[in-house]
C-alpha cells in the first residue's frame, strides 16, 4: 500500500490558501494558511471550538469556503464535491454504518471505487489487519467497543487508500492506556505506509507523538506551525503558550515570563513565597498549587522526598531557561 | 463547546452530501400531480356540482348548513367524539407502545403484527362484533354501554390502537436507553424520566400517530352507522345519508366543505404542535434496546399490556372467530361452507376465492404506487425540512387531506370527475387501487419520515468522503436504514388497501368485488346463513391482513439490527 509518492516530498500535497468559513454568523475560520506536503503528517492542535474540525470539513469539502481555495498538487479542489476529492476522513464519533458489517464498512470506499469484488475482500481485510482487527469481519458495529469501533473507522478511512487522511479527534473518547498504545500504532502507520495525513485534536500528548509537524489554531486563526520540538519549546504566541502549559506567570529580572510547571523548584532563598493550597499526584511527581504571597497562583512540579502537604510555607525559584516572553504581557 | 465549533450536522446545503443541481422541484410534482388529479379534481367537482346552480356560485348552501342547529350538533358531536377517541387510543397506546419498544418476550413478534388486524377489518364488520360484544346477552352487555358513545370510543380505541402502538413504537425502539438511565442517575424518578426525556423525544410520533387517529375518527362512518344508531351521526354519516338516501347534493357537497375546513384547521394545529424542528435523537438498533422484562414490575406492566390488548383487540375479534362457526347446528364450517356456495347463481357474489385475489392484486397495485408518491413525498419532505422553509409541512399537511375528507365523497367523485377523455377511468380496474392509494399515502410518509429525518447527517459525509456520489449517497444510506421504514409502510399499505370499504364500494366494478365489499353484500341480505357467512369472510379477511403483514415485514435488509 502506497499513498503519495515520498519523493515529491515537500514540493507537493494539499495547500490551502486564505481559507474562511462561516457559520451563520459566526466566523469559524479565518484566513486559514495549510501546507501538507506529501507524506507528512500535521496536527492541529487547539482548544474546543478553535475551528479545527471545521478546517478539516471544510477541506474534505463538506462545508462550503466563505473565501480562499484548497489546491492538491496543481488541482484546484475548492469546488469539487467531496467524493470526488480521494481524500479520507474518519470522523470524531466514527459514523460507522449502522445497517453494514465491519467488513462492509471496511469495504465501502472501494465498492465506490467499483473495484472487482475480490479486490474489494482482500484490500479490506488487509485494512482491517492493519489495525489489527483481523477476524472481525462479520461483526456487527454495535457489538464492538469504543476502541473497535476506532480501529474500524481507522480501517475503513485507509482500505481506499486516500492521498491525504484527515482524522477528527481520532483518539478522543478512549481510555488513556488505550489512547498511549493507538498513538504510537497511529505513528507506525502513517510512517509505514507513508501516508500523507491531517489529524486535529485537543489533546497534547496526541499532536506531539504523532506528527511531523503541528498547528495551532485559536479563534479560527493558526497561532502557530512548526515542528513538534520547536513548538512545545517555544511557542509562539501567549495563548500558545497558555494553551501548552506555560500557566504561571513570573517576574524575573524586572521582566513578566511564563514557565511551565517544570520551570519552578522549590528552594530554601527563592524570590516567590506562598502557601501549599493543593496537591496531586502524577504519576512520577506531585503537582502542588501554590497560592503565592504575592496574589498569584502557581503551579509547580515536585519530586519527593519530602514534598510539602498542603498549608505548608514554602519559597519558589525559577529556572531561567525554562521561560517564555512575549511583548504584551 | 463555543458557538464556532459545528453544531451537530449541517445547518445549510452542504454541496456534494446532495446535489445541488438535482431537480428537487421536479420530483416534488409527482405526488402533488397525483394529489391533484385523483383528489383535487374529483372532490372539487363533486363539490362544485353542489354548490354551483344557474351558472354562478352560490354559497348559501353553506350558510344552510352552519344556521341548521341539528348540523351544528352533529358537527360538534364529530370533534368531540374525535378528540375523545384520540386522547383514548392515545393513553391505551402509549404503553403498548412501550411494550414493544422496550421489552423482549416469546410472541412479542406475532403480537406486533397482529395487532394490526383490528385496523384493517371493515368498519361494518367491526360494528357488528362490537354489537355482539357489548348488547344483552354479549360478554360484555353487564357493563350497559351498548347505546351509549363508549361503545363508539371503544370500537375506536379498537381500530387506532395499532397506529399508536407502531408509529410511537416504532420510534421509541430506536430511542438510547442510556438518556433515560443518565436521567435516572441524575435523580429523576422514572415518572419524571418519562416526562422530561423519553416524552419529548418521543413527540413527533406521537403527534404525528394522534393526528392520524384523529383523522379517522373523524372522518369514521361504518362505526358510527351501526354502533351509532338513531342517537350519533358525524358529518360524515350525514353526508352519506344526504348523498344516497336524501340525494341532496347541495347539502352533501356544503357538509363536505365544513369537514374539509375543519380537518385543515385540525391538522394545521396538530402540525404546530408537532413542532418545527426534529433533533437527530441518536437512535440505536431496535435489538438493542429491547430486553427481557426482569423484575415484577416489569412482568407487572407486561401482563397490563397484554390484559389491555386481550381484552380490546382480542375480545371482540374472538366474538367474531365465534360467530362464524356457530351454526344453529351448533359449532361447524357451515358458515364458511355456505360463502363457497353464493358464487354461484348470484351476480353480486363471487366465489370467495375470487373476492380473495381481487382484493390481493388490488392491494399490490396500491402498495406498490402508495410506496411509490409516499417514498417520493418523504424524501422530498425530508430534504427540505433540512433546509428550512415551510414546503416541507405544506406538502405533508396536503397529502394527508384525502384522510380528512370522506370516502364516500371521494368515491363519489371519481364517478363524477374521471368519466371523460383523457381521464375516463370509470371502467379502469386502476381506478380501485388509486383510490387506495390516496388513502394509504399518508401512513407511509408519516412511517417513513420520522426515521429518515434521523438519521446521523454524518454517515452521508462519512459515505461522500469515500466516494459515493449524492445518488449513491441516499441509495447507501438513507434507503438502508429506511429500509425498515419502507416495510412497515409497506404492511400500512397492503392492510388498508385490503379493509377500505367506503370508497370501493362506490368505485367497484360489479363483477370484480373485493372481500369488504362481499362481506357488505353478505350482510345486507337477510338471513342467519348471509350473517354467518359474512362473520366468515371477515375472519378470511383478518387472517389474510395478519398473514400479509407478517410476511411483508419479513422482508428486511440483512445486519439492520431490526427484529
């Protein structure tokens, strides 16, 4: 199974330009800016109701454009209907035909294809295989579990072999361990067969592990887009910022910063003081709420021994390189 | 979730899930030509025919009518008894509705189809059991309401109990058990589940079930005729008695208008309150929501239900099964012997087994064309409530008219209207299932839409994003899923097309009667033998409609998830 052509990396894929959507009266995208070469896999990444599922249902062509053109390669797709687009989509609560198998529901893409009927089995079992449902074939939807249900939507967007898959929420309603074990499957994926793919999510972990390079999108706009590393290390604006866990606001050297939780330490001469109001373990350290002497909040990161329960006073310290400023804070 | 994320399925076209270029118009003027040319035309000419004297159009008539206190009584005493029996059928069927929609239970399945029975058995027939059941000497005649009107609400709680029970049930078994069990754990006691979640959801069916029962009970004739005695007539008894016995056309065609403005005052309300928008519920497979009553509470109202259909449906159809074997020689099959024998020698009778294929073939045509201009409507009317507007509840509200306008008129006005080139289908043996037709239209849009307006928008992206054309679209998935739909509009339809009486017995070719129309000839003769035989016939009807509503609603598309 190949998707795409490796080779024409970069120089080629979906470009959208500009693009704007309209929701009655309320503007759900924005002026939209999207390259997705291919063989690359992008996500975006952003709080409910940033116009991310919109974007992808604008691009599979199932929302009209207010403004702005959707190009793959040369071709310009804005005004061709979605079935005629060979892009994928798997949709946030699957949308798995009730009424048809999973084999059939597999299968359906490429009986629109009007492939032979034995190409149709195999190519849909091997999909189903691929996300390793084999023997799945003759059940029935509503039989199967939440991440069943995920793995044969996955399936039935890949057996047409799209040239670009776009997948919504594609990991949101599993339980974590599930979740951590799909994304890394998700990634094996799209590396193996080379898939040219566009996934949005609110989720952190999820854009992180799995893209080549992630988006993201606030109020209908792109904050930001860059490499995963880049992104998470330096965002580019404060609701990126905000968004990505730079939560406590500090004062350093006469200069207003944000730093993640990680960026403060307790220590015996800190700057900061406060009280322990909360805290909560997470898995390899505590994470405290500070209520600060100085009427802010933080949040830090420790690790026991010896961690202060709540009603504690304690002193805080930031670690310089840790932290972010933009101009307007 | 802010208002820029999108709102659960598409507010407007979304180009490429359906065509825009697709002549959405075009395909709406099949069922409203149909309308047009079998309803509009005749009716209006039988109606012109009276109201029409010395070249110009006098309306006096009307004015006759409205001032005549006897017709105003009979007019009030039409809604009133409507209403009555509609809140009745209503409050029996909800439950039943229930019933089936929620509970699994040996013969669960039989039962569903044979309540239907009662709603397709002609009206004359269904008077005369009810006469049986309820007079001195009936098994019922203790209770002394042979001449009053509960045996008029009675025998129409009888008739429209399947119409609830299905369009309601049909509905309630998709809805998701898990709403009313998030409501449960959310504090609310199961009286207040039922009021706040499951009752709301469930409001189109039943708004849609009790707008059809009022209609009928409306319009209802052979009851009233015969249960109704000196003491009741509606607007519609009138109007027989006024178009065959008194031959006063004026008066006929002045009582039709009334009954005509009044059924679309009604039906306009009941539209309103059926509210403009139905909300994507979410449904699920039929076989999943149902189960096995455990608890006795459960088995409880189980035992209720089947007690309330034992004794409603079952009562009054075993007088029936009775009487025709009771022969003065005691229990036999000499009734039915005896309707083999009045073929011959008889010019208005046939064999029965000839009666039998006539009513078959008749109830083929008309199925296959009330499937057709109903499929059509629903579609149409599906589409365009998607779109807003007001085209969508006009064309349902028109389509459901002939309901609200007597058989009696209408039968009468095909013999008046279709008498000329290029429309002289006096003779045609068309003429039979397309007045059918008008009748059964209404049921299968009313069974179709519900469930074609609920299904999840996202499976038509989710087919257009694989590759299925707008045209493939709807085949794949609305067509599907309606599937089940369809057979059920289909039973609607092959069972009305069997009982109608009223129009038929107008419109029928002599020598080509259908079961009804026999078992009327039977029953206007005299003589235990023509009553016993007619009792026979009856049941012959009754197991010919449970057969064929049984079988047709086999057909289902395999992996529904319908039972």
């Amino acid at each position: 199974m190949t998707i795409g052509a490796t080779s024409a990396h970069g120089s080629s894929g979906l470009r959208a330009l500009d693009l704007a959507a309209h929701y009655g009266h309320v503007t759900a995208l924005d002026g939209i800016d999207l390259n997705v070469p291919r063989g690359e896999v992008v996500s975006v990444l952003g709080p409910s109701g940033s116009g991310k599922s919109t974007l992808l249902r604008v691009v599979a062509g199932l929302e009209p454009t207010a403004a702005g053109s959707i190009f793959w390669d040369n071709d310009d797709l804005t005004s061709v209907p979605p079935h005629l687009r060979r892009f994928g989509l798997m949709f946030q609560d699957h949308a798995l035909f009730p009424h048809r198998d999973v084999l059939d529901n597999v299968g359906f893409g490429l009986r629109m294809q009007r492939r032979p009927r034995a190409e149709i089995d195999s190519r849909a079992r091997r999909a189903l295989a691929r996300v390793g449902l084999d023997g799945y074939e003759s059940r029935r939807v509503h039989e199967l579990s939440g991440g069943e249900q995920q793995r044969v939507a996955l399936a039935r967007a890949i057996a047409p072999e799209p040239r670009l898959l776009m997948l919504d929420e594609p990991l949101g309603s599993l339980d974590r361990e599930l979740r951590d074990r799909l994304m890394i499957e998700l990634r094996t994926l799209f590396v193996d067969v080379g898939l040219t793919a566009l996934f949005v999510t609110h989720d952190h972990d999820e854009a992180f592990a799995v893209a080549d390079r992630v988006l993201i999108m606030h109020r209908g706009r792109v904050e930001q887009d860059g490499p995963p590393d880049e992104v998470w290390e330096n965002p580019a604006t404060e609701f990126a910022a905000r968004f990505l866990g730079f939560l406590n606001t500090v004062t350093l050297g006469g200069r207003r910063v944000l730093t993640r939780s990680e960026g403060m330490h307790i220590a015996a001469n800190g700057p900061i003081s406060g009280t322990v109001v909360g805290r909560t373990f997470r898995r390899d350290h505590f994470l405290l709420t500070v209520a600060g002497t100085d009427g802010a909040r933080y949040e830090v990161a420790v690790i026991g021994p010896g961690v202060p329960e709540p009603g504690d006073g304690l002193r805080l310290a930031v670690d310089p390189d840790s932290c972010v400023e933009f101009p307007e804070l | 979730m802010s208002a820029a994320e999108p709102p659960n399925g598409p507010v407007g076209p979304t180009p490429g899930a359906r065509s825009r270029r697709f002549p959405w118009v075009l395909v709406a003027l099949v069922p409203l030509a149909f309308l047009a040319v079998f309803f509009v035309y005749p009716v209006g000419s039988i109606m012109g025919r009276g109201l029409w004297s010395h070249g110009r159009l006098s309306l006096g008539a009307i004015g006759d009518v409205v001032d005549d206190s006897g017709l105003r009584r009979v007019a009030w005493f039409t809604v009133w008894q409507a209403a009555a029996s509609t809140l009745l059928t209503v409050a029996i069927g909800l439950p039943g509705a229930c019933l089936f929609a929620r509970y699994d239970f040996r013969g669960a399945r039989f039962l569903h189809a044979a309540i239907i029975v009662p709603f397709v058995l002609p009206t004359v027939v269904v008077g005369s059991a009810f006469l049986a059941l309820l007079g001195p000497g009936g098994p019922l005649g203790f209770l002394g309401v042979e001449n009053t009107v509960w045996a008029i609400l009675l025998a129409h709680v009888f008739f429209n109990y399947a119409v609830v029970v299905r369009t309601v049930g049909g509905l309630w078994s998709h809805l998701d058990p898990r709403r009313e069990e998030a409501a449960r754990m959310l504090g609310a006691s199961r009286a207040r589940v039922f009021v706040h979640v499951t009752l709301p959801a469930l409001r189109p069916a039943i708004a849609a079930s009790a707008a059809i029962v009022f209609l009928f009970t409306f319009t209802s004739f052979g009851v009233i005729l015969v249960l109704g005695g000196p003491h009741f007539a509606t607007l519609e008894t009138e109007i027989y008695r006024q178009t065959a016995l008194l031959l006063d056309l004026r008066t006929a065609a002045a009582l039709s208008i009334v009954q005509l403005v009044a059924v679309v005052v009604l039906l306009g309300i009941g539209g309103l309150a059926r509210g403009r928008h139905t909300v994507s519920l979410g449904l699920r497979p039929a076989t999943d929501t149902a189960q096995r009553p455990h608890g006795p509470r459960a088995w409880a109202f189980v035992a209720g239900n089947l007690a309330v259909i034992a004794g409603l449906l079952g009562l009054p159809l075993a007088v029936l099964v009775e009487r025709s074997f009771a022969t003065p020689a005691g229990p036999s099959f000499g009734f039915y012997r005896a309707l083999g024998d009045v073929g011959t020698g008889s010019t208005f009778l046939v064999a029965p087994a000839e009666a039998i294929r006539n009513s078959l073939t008749y109830a083929v045509a008309a199925t296959a064309i009330a499937l057709l201009i109903g499929g059509i409507a629903a579609v149409v009317i599906v589409d365009r409530e998607r779109r807003g507007g007001h085209f969508a509840r006009a064309l349902d509200g028109l389509l459901a008219l002939p309901l609200g306008v007597s058989a009696v008129t209408v039968g009468f006005g095909f013999l008046i209207a279709l008498d000329s080139r290029p429309l002289d289908l006096r003779t045609s043996w068309w003429l039979v299932p397309i007045a059918h037709t008008l009748v059964a239209t209404p049921f299968v849009i009313r069974t179709m839409t519900p469930v074609m307006r609920s299904i999840d928008p996202r499976l038509r992206e989710a087919a257009a994003v694989l590759g299925a054309r707008p045209q493939r679209v709807w085949r794949e998935v609305d067509l599907r899923i309606g599937a089940r739909a369809v057979a059920v509009a289909a039973g609607f339809a092959f069972a009305i097309s069997l009982g109608e009486f009223g129009a038929t017995a107008f419109i029928v070719r002599p020598e080509r009667p259908t079961l009804p129309v026999v078992i009327y000839r039977l029953l206007s003769r005299p003589g235990a033998t023509s009553f016993g035989a007619a009792m026979a016939a009856s049941v012959i009807l009754m197991v010919l409609t449970a057969t064929a509503v049984l079988v047709i609603e086999r057909f289902h598309v395999p992996g529904t998830g319908e039972r």
